[in-house]
C-alpha cells in the first residue's frame, strides 16, 4: 500500500511555523462560531433583565452583557459567523468575476484588453472605503448587499494579477503545442492557461479576505453597514465610540477588536505562506 505523501507546495506551505499557526487558528475560529452557538443555546437578541444593562463578565454571561442586557458572547460567536461570511464570500465573488477577466484581457488582447484593462483603472482610481460606503448607503445594509458590493469592487486587483501572469504565460512553448494540435481558445484558457496562472490569486486571496472583513467592520463601526440587532464583529465594536464604554467596559469592545485583529493577522500569515510555497524561486529553508 503506497504512502500518501505531501505535494512539493503543500510540503513547503506546512514547513513554515507561522502559516500554519495562522490556519490552525482560523480552522478553530471557523470551527468555534458554527460549533459553540449550538451547544450553547444563546439567543444573540434575547435581553436578560435579571442581569441588567452592562453587566459586567461572570455568572451566566462569561463576557458580561451590553446596552441592552443581551449576552455579549452570544453575539461575538453570531458576529464572527457575519463578519467570516462576509469576508470570504467577497474575496470568492472577486476571484469569480476577476480571474476570467483577467484571463481574457490577457490572451485576447486587442479590445478585450482594452475595455478590461480600463476599467480595472476607473474601479482602482476611486478610494475604496468611500465607494463602498456610498453603494451600501444606497442598496442597504443587508449581508448579501454587503457581500456583492465589497466583492464586485474588488475584481479589479485579481483581474491585473491574472493578466499580468496570462501575458507571459500564453507565450510559452506548450500554450503553442496546445494550439497546433487544434485546441479552442476555451480549452487553452481552461487546461494550459488557467492552471499556470492560478498560484498568485491563491496567494492574494488570504488578503482579499481580511481586507473585506476590515471593511464590514469599519462600515459597521461608522453606522452604515450591519446595524443592531443584528450582530457582527464591527457593530459591536461601535459600543467604543462612547467614552464612558471605551474606559470603562472594557468587555463590551476588546473581545470583538481582538477577533478582527487576530483574524486579519492569521490570514496575512497564510497568504504569505502560500506566496513562499508557491514560489520555490523566494524559498529558503531555515
């Protein structure tokens, strides 16, 4: 019975101690907040009148309650569920609409590299913040709105990715064997092309995610985007705003503020990972 054994790039990914600190991290972060709401049985929304408003940590509500009397670990867990959800399914929506732009613009050319190529500038040129703000303000603050407009906006990076690597890869020497032995255009993309191209998105995605996370939750901590009852990492985090809660509640705002931090943190670990395995030229060994 043969031995199963590690792919080159996986073989590297594992042997870097921090990435995979950072996926480990973000398996049991994904794990806790589908896993932990269930056994626990909270209602995020449910008020606790016998507790009271800013109760502090302890008793039935390990992370104290907020404004409102409703148990705070109840709503990071349903927050993290949100903010996770918000962050990968934008990077995945970019990735769709992006790398078969990208592909195109770079192999086709002419036109398609023309009008593609343009309008990556005219979505790059316009600060990202202030364009989302301005979409969710006018579409709504729901999580599939959130979703669609911080993913559609963000295509334009992966496209450039993707056309940059299509332009030297559609020169090589299989792309013109694939051609010569009668392959269509749709099955170099998909078979020569695609795969050769790939490993650089791979790389950015990590970075995709936690920068859609970063920006639900700082539209979330501004009032425009999730707003309460319903629970995300970056609406908690607006209970910071007031100075009476900054200084002294503190249970209310860190544990969200850690999430984000450590979050975003494991996926720039990841995504730096998967660029050095993916790249044996910048790999060395310690």
């Amino acid at each position: 019975m043969k031995r199963r054994t590690l792919s080159p790039t996986a073989a590297r990914f594992f042997a870097q101690r921090s990435a995979v600190v950072g996926l480990v991290f973000l398996v049991i972060e994904i794990a806790l907040v589908l896993v932990l709401p269930l056994v626990l049985g909270q209602d995020p929304n449910a008020v606790d009148r016998t507790a009271g408003f800013w109760a502090p940590p302890g008793g039935a509500h390990l992370l104290g309650t907020d404004d409102v009397g409703r148990d705070v670990l109840a709503r990071l867990l349903y927050g993290g569920r949100i903010s996770l959800l918000v962050g990968f399914s934008s990077a995945a929506l970019s990735a769709v609409i992006g790398i078969p732009l990208g592909l195109l613009a770079g192999y086709k050319g002419g036109r398609w590299e023309y009008w593609i190529m343009r309008a990556c500038d005219t979505f790059q040129s316009f600060p990202s913040l202030i364009l989302v703000l301005c979409l969710v303000s006018l579409v709504g603050p729901s999580v599939w709105n959130l979703i669609l407009v911080i993913g559609g906006l963000g295509w334009s990076s992966l496209a450039r990715l993707v056309y940059g690597s299509t332009l030297s890869v559609k020169e090589k020497e299989y792309v013109e064997a694939s051609r010569a032995l009668g392959a269509s255009d749709r099955e170099i993309l998909r078979y020569t092309v695609f795969p050769n191209v790939v490993a650089p998105v791979w790389a950015s995605l990590p970075m995709k995610v936690a920068r859609a996370i970063l920006s639900e939750s700082s539209l979330s901590f501004l009032g425009v985007g999730l707003r309460p009852p319903q629970a995300s990492w970056g609406n908690l985090m607006k209970n910071a705003m007031e100075l009476a809660t900054l200084t002294g509640r503190p249970w209310v705002w860190v544990p969200p503020g850690l999430c984000i931090m450590a979050t975003v943190l494991s996926l720039l670990l990841v995504g730096e990972g998967l660029r050095k395995a993916m790249n044996p030229r910048t790999w060395t060994k310690a």
